[in-house]
C-alpha cells in the first residue's frame, strides 16, 4: 500500500525530530538484513506508513496508543560526499521504544484518572508483554531520535549551521518539511564550544544544561556518523527559518561581551517562534 499522500500527517500535531543516522557497519547483523530488505522502501512511504499508522492507533475503539507490531524500520538518508556522490546512513524508527518512553513521561505529568484514559492499565501491562526487553534495554541506551511538538528546542539549533546540507519537501508549490543534517563530529563540536561560552558568560541559562544533554547524547554515536533536524510540519510556521544564525550570534556575542548584541539575537529568536507557541495553545 503506498502512503505518499500528506493527508494523514497534517492530521497529527506538528512534530520536529533530531535523528542521528549512522553508517551500516555501525549495526547488527540482523538490523543490516532488515535495512537490506527495505531498500526498495523510500522515506517518504516510510513516514506516511507511520503517520497512518499512529492514528489507527488513537482512534482503535479501545484506547490503546501502542503499537503491536514489533517490526523496526529504518530511515536512510543520502549525505553528499566531496566528490559528488552520497553515502546511506540509517537510523531506526525505534518506535516501540519510544513509546514506552513517551508513556512514562505521562505518568509523570498528568493526573492518574486521565492518564488511565489515554493510558489505560491493560494496554501498558499488554505493551509490556510485546516489549523485548534486551531489545528495550539496548535502545534506551542507544536512542536515535528525540522529538518536539509545537516548536523545536533552541539547542538543537547550535548543532547546525544554515550552510549545512538542506533538503525541502514539498508537494507541488506547499512546502511540507524541511531537513538539515551535518556530520555529528562538527556538530559535537559546535555544541561543546557553544557550552563552554555559555559556562563562562551565561552558566545560569538553561540553555547551558540542554547542552550539556545533548553533548552526552551525541557522545554515544560514531563521530562519522550524520545529525538531521526534520522540522517536519512546524516548517511551513517558521521557514525560512534563520534560528541557527540568531543562536550563533547571540552566543558569538557573548563571547565578545556584547551584551546588547546577545540580547538582539535572542529576541529575534524568541519572536519568531512566539507565533508557534501561540498555535499550540491555540489548538
């Protein structure tokens, strides 16, 4: 069945994803066979199929938000190479993982009678009963994607420069996503520099801690392997979107102590994505 069509995607809230692909050496046996056996699968069958699929999962006639299907499936991506031709790298969906994760997350942020009914008891200890616990155990340790709704952490934003690889999707004149990727080693880089300013200049913004996060979390992955932030549907609210630059001259001009130049940038950035956050709570 083919799901090109946007149709079910525009459906579900506006979702960004930072996702880091590595090479095909950098997995299993089994996984590589897996990633074999969808060559012939494209990205964007790939991502209408889990649109389609999450909402057959919210509106199944019991509540139950997990997936059954314990199948992983592998994104690739095609990162240009000097010489003019691409190398694959693969990042899987985790999806039954993610899940899992997501629900816990819940438990600690709303009341036990409306978490029971998103979440109902029966379906977690089902979920719990498919979940393949080395497989689990294995993919928390190594989690490929991270994801936001209705806006994109800004320290996603130091990891990438708007001279990176870009790719738009569209469909006829509507743009319908927007992907930047780098190799992670050079946004590893960036993301430290940009800690150790803020640690010197600003170590009371948060901003400093997500860093610190996120320099962990690359740290788990092959410095050869590749950084994506998919804007996915929140890149017709901002695009084109200059948060990557605003981020770095705000920092550069920490560095510099230009206060007044730091405030500048970070107001522009704040601005531009106000109006994103007004359509949150809007919906």
């Amino acid at each position: 069945m083919e799901y090109s069509s946007d149709t079910r995607r525009r459906a579900t809230p506006p979702t960004a994803h930072l996702r880091v692909f590595e090479p095909l050496r950098a997995f299993s046996d089994e996984d590589q066979l897996l990633i074999g056996g969808q060559k012939d699968v494209s990205r964007e069958q790939l991502e209408g199929a889990e649109a389609y699929e999450s909402l057959a999962r919210l509106t199944r006639t019991l509540s139950d938000p997990f997936p059954h299907s314990t199948h992983e499936s592998f994104r690739v991506l095609h990162y240009p190479r000097a010489d003019g031709l691409t190398t694959a790298y693969y990042c899987p969906s985790q999806l039954s993982t993610r899940s899992v994760l997501a629900a816990e997350q819940l438990d600690g942020s709303m009341r036990r009678q409306v978490l029971d009914l998103l979440l109902p008891e029966a379906a977690r200890e089902a979920n719990a009963a498919r979940v393949d616990s080395s497989r689990f155990a294995e993919d928390v340790a190594h989690l490929h994607t991270r994801g936001a709704t209705w806006g994109i952490p800004f320290g996603w934003f130091v990891l990438l420069h708007e001279e990176d690889h870009r790719e738009l999707v569209e469909d006829d004149s509507d743009l319908l996503g927007v992907r930047i990727s780098a190799p992670l080693g050079q946004a590893l880089d960036r993301a430290r520099y940009a800690a150790a300013t803020l640690a010197i200049h600003a170590p009371q913004m948060d901003l400093l801690d997500e860093l610190t996060a996120l320099c962990e979390w690359l740290g788990l992955f092959s410095e050869d392997s590749i950084i994506e932030l998919d804007y996915g549907r929140i890149a017709p609210l901002v695009w084109p979107d200059d948060s990557p630059h605003d981020l770095r001259m705000g920092l550069e001009s920490l560095a510099d102590s230009d206060m007044l130049g730091a405030a500048a940038a970070y107001r522009r950035l704040a601005s531009r994505w106000l109006r994103v956050r007004q359509l949150a709570r809007a919906s």
